[in-house]
C-alpha cells in the first residue's frame, strides 16, 4: 500500500528543536573540543619525531 507524503502531514516543533538541538551540542563537540585536541596529538607525534631524528 503506497502513502502520499502529504498524508503524514508536518513535523511537529519539538522535534524540529530537538534535532538543532543535537546538531548543536554535536558541532561543539567535535570542532570545539575533539578538533583541538587531535590537532595537538599530533603536534606532540610530529615534535617527538623530530625529536627523535635530531639525536640521529
């Protein structure tokens, strides 16, 4: 049995703020906190490495 998508009318508010919500709290995760700290992993790999080739 195929729905018209009109059928199902609209998508209530909550969920609309629910899901910015989410999107939000995600983008400060990853771009506010994970971002800077893979950054300096990698810095300290990168330094460590140097490091290392430096002693020969």
């Amino acid at each position: 049995m195929k729905r018209d998508l009109a059928e199902k009318g609209s998508v209530p508010l909550r969920y609309w703020a629910l899901w910015w919500s989410l999107m939000v709290v995600a983008d400060v995760l990853f771009y506010v906190i994970l971002t800077p700290f893979w950054m300096g992993l990698r810095a300290a790999a990168w330094l460590a490495e140097q490091r290392s080739r430096a002693r020969g």
